[in-house]
C-alpha cells in the first residue's frame, strides 16, 4: 500500500506511515486547508483519518517542536464538477 500527499506527490514516512497504515485507506491525503486550496470541499461532519505530526525546524535542537495536523482521503473531498 501507498501513502502519499495529494498536492505534494510525496510519500509519507516514519511515524506518519504507521498512522495512515492503521486507516484502512490507501493511496492519496490531504488536509483541509490543502483541500480548499485545490478546490475542495471537506464535508460538514466528516471525521479526519487520522492526526498525523510535523518535524518544525528549530534552532535549538534540544528543544524540537512538533505540530500535528488532520488529513483526510482523497476519496472524502467534494471536488467542484464544474472546474
């Protein structure tokens, strides 16, 4: 199975992959912001697939920051027919 970024094309690793693996989905997630800035619309209701976590770069690295963030699957995005 694959797990990749909709808009990125890039494949998730390390904890992240474990995460998407538990799912029951394969193939492409986006987050919310990255649905609406393609077009997209995550509908009223629908629940994250999982909350998955970002490395931030920090100049001190014996403080490292992490931010979590909620994707969704492709298959839960309403597109724009129209476009």
């Amino acid at each position: 199975m694959e797990f990749i970024n909709h808009i990125t094309k890039e494949s998730y690793t390390g904890k992240n992959l474990e995460l998407l693996s538990k799912t029951g989905f394969s193939g492409e997630f986006l987050t919310f912001n990255q649905a609406f800035k393609v077009g997209g619309v995550v509908p009223k209701g629908t629940k994250s697939v999982a909350s998955l976590v970002r490395f931030l770069n920090n100049d001190n690295p014996k403080k490292a920051q992490f931010k979590r963030f909620a994707v969704f699957h492709i298959s839960q995005i309403e597109f724009n027919k129209e476009s």
